[in-house]
C-alpha cells in the first residue's frame, strides 16, 4: 500500500511516496510522476523519506523516466531514501543512473544546478 503526495515548493514539485511501492502500486507513482511533466513543473523532486520498501516494477518507474527527464532537461532529484530502500537501488546499478541524495536542502541544489 502506498500514499502519494504532492506539494509545490520554489519552482519544484515535491512528490512524497510513503509506504511500499509493489507492482499494483507503482501505477500511483507512475501517475504522479507523469503529472509533474504534464504540469510543466521543471524541477521534481522525490521524498523517500517514508518509503519502506520498492519492488522492481516501482524501479522501472523511475528507470522509465531518465531519457524522457533528459529530453525535456527536468533534472529528478531522489532524496531522503531509508538504508534498505538505497541498497535497493544500489544493489541493481540504480544509484548510477539517478540523483540521489542524502537530504531535502541537498536535493533542492542539485535540482537548481542541473536545471541551468
């Protein structure tokens, strides 16, 4: 079960996911992602801060998105990810192909340097 929220804040959409992200899921995380692109929005961020577990099909989301962020030059920014959930992403050579950072004020300046 997962719960996703979105919030506005300096130019960025902040996409919090809280819960387990699974294959039924991961649509949610899909829809909110497709959302912030629709909108327009140039900067995305993702909270993990309350994600306690992704399975593969919630990695193929993010994964379905880098050259789609490229094209567009929407820099997305993960952040605030607990050990298991980073090992995760670690684990299958993700944190290669994402940002990701530690914290919130971390994100926030990386998204700004990438999106000059």
């Amino acid at each position: 079960m997962v719960q996703i929220k979105r919030l506005q804040e300096e130019g960025a959409d902040i996409i919090s996911v809280i819960g387990e992200i699974d294959a039924s899921s991961s649509i949610e995380l899909d829809l909110a992602i497709a959302k912030s692109v629709g909108e327009g929005f140039k900067k995305i961020l993702v909270d993990c801060s309350a994600l306690e577990y992704i399975s593969s099909a919630g990695l193929g989301v993010f994964m379905s998105y880098i050259e789609e962020m490229k094209d567009k030059n929407i820099p997305m920014v993960l952040f605030g990810m607990k050990e298991k959930v980073a090992n995760t992403f670690q684990i299958l050579g993700l944190a290669d192909l994402l940002n990701i950072k530690e914290n919130k004020q971390e994100a926030k300046k990386l998204a700004n340097e990438l999106s000059v």
